[in-house]
C-alpha cells in the first residue's frame, strides 16, 4: 500500500479523508479494527467510533436505532 501518515497529527487538524478510504479499504481485505488503526497510524478509539465503520455496519446501526 503506498500509503503515508501524515505529518501534522495534532487532534483537529483537518478531516482524516485519506486515513478513512485507506481504512475502508484495509477494512474490505479482511483486516480488523484494531490492525487498519496500526496500519495507518490512527488511535484504535478512532477506529471504532461509528464514523469510520463501513457503511452496512453504519447503516445496521441506524436501523437498530430506528426500531
């Protein structure tokens, strides 16, 4: 993967888009929570919140919810 870790990491410096598709992305390989997080050099908590949960995980949520 020709993937970096960017070189500002302070919290709130910006939208994590490239950590999101390349999280997604090692997500789809079969990768867990915990592995993507390391690989990409994001916090195992930011990896688990529901903004970076697939789709169909985010959209299970929503429908449990709306029940």
């Amino acid at each position: 993967m020709d993937f970096e870790i960017r070189k500002n990491r302070k919290p709130g410096g910006g939208k994590l888009t490239r950590e999101r598709a390349a999280y997604f992305q090692l997500m789809e390989q079969g990768y867990s929570t915990r592995e993507a997080a390391r690989i990409i050099g994001i916090n195992l908590r930011t990896g688990k919140t529901l903004g970076w949960q697939t789709p169909a995980e985010r959209l299970a949520k929503l429908l449990d919810l709306a029940s």
